[in-house]
C-alpha cells in the first residue's frame, strides 16, 4: 500500500487490486482492498474541503479539545464517544467503507484528540 502514501494509493487500479490478491501479507478480502483505495480518495476529498484532515477531525470538537478522560482502570476506557460516533457517520455518508466508530476513537486516542491515560499513568496530561 504504498507505506500509506494516500496519493499513491488513490491511484491504484484494479490491476493493483489484483497484485494486492495475490500478496500474502495482508488479508485477501478483494472488497476490503478496494475500500481502502475508494477511502484513499475520499480522505484527500476532506483534505481539500477542510483544508487538512486534522482540521475535519477538530470539526466535531466544539469545546474540551482534546478530550481528558480520567479512567482508573483499563475497564473503565471507553471504546466510542459522541466525537468518534459523528465522525464515523459523516463518514460513512461521505460513503467511507469499513470505517466505524471503535475504529474512528482508536485513532482519536492515538492522534491525541482524547486523552485516555490512566490517572496514575506517567504520560497522563497534566502529570
């Protein structure tokens, strides 16, 4: 895929579609496959719209940002938020395949939108 190049892999053809069938590094799902290549294409679509892809994401944040959960134990991460629920559903009407709302938070947390360090965590905010 491209080391995630979103240019390069919006450009792919079914010719790639096919190679990438054959690969015996990712999983042979020819839908899941084609899916990434449309959504490479939508997300360059937001980039335009908004400017950059961060500036799409912060759209859903209209105050606390980022958000700073105060979990005590791994149990108590959530796994979606409100954010990470309309986020998936613009998406999913911006006709993104594959894409939900666990999958959108994950990547949330990991971009530092929302902050779900443990409390007694050395990385939490504010420590």
């Amino acid at each position: 895929f491209h080391n995630f190049d979103v240019e390069k892999v919006a450009a792919m053809t079914e010719e790639d579609v096919d190679r990438l069938m054959k690969f015996g590094g990712i999983v042979k799902n020819r839908r899941k496959i084609q899916s990434a290549i449309s959504n490479a294409r939508l997300f360059i679509e937001i980039q335009k719209e908004f400017g950059s892809f961060f500036n799409y994401l912060r759209s859903f944040f209209h105050s606390d940002f980022p958000v700073v959960n105060h979990p005590a134990t791994m149990a108590d991460i959530p796994v979606t938020s409100p954010e990470s629920d309309a986020i998936a559903k613009d998406m999913k009407r911006r006709g993104f395949k594959f894409f939900g709302s666990i999958i959108c938070y994950a990547h949330l947390q990991a971009t530092g939108f929302v902050d779900d360090h443990l409390i007694d965590c050395h990385c939490k905010s504010g420590h």
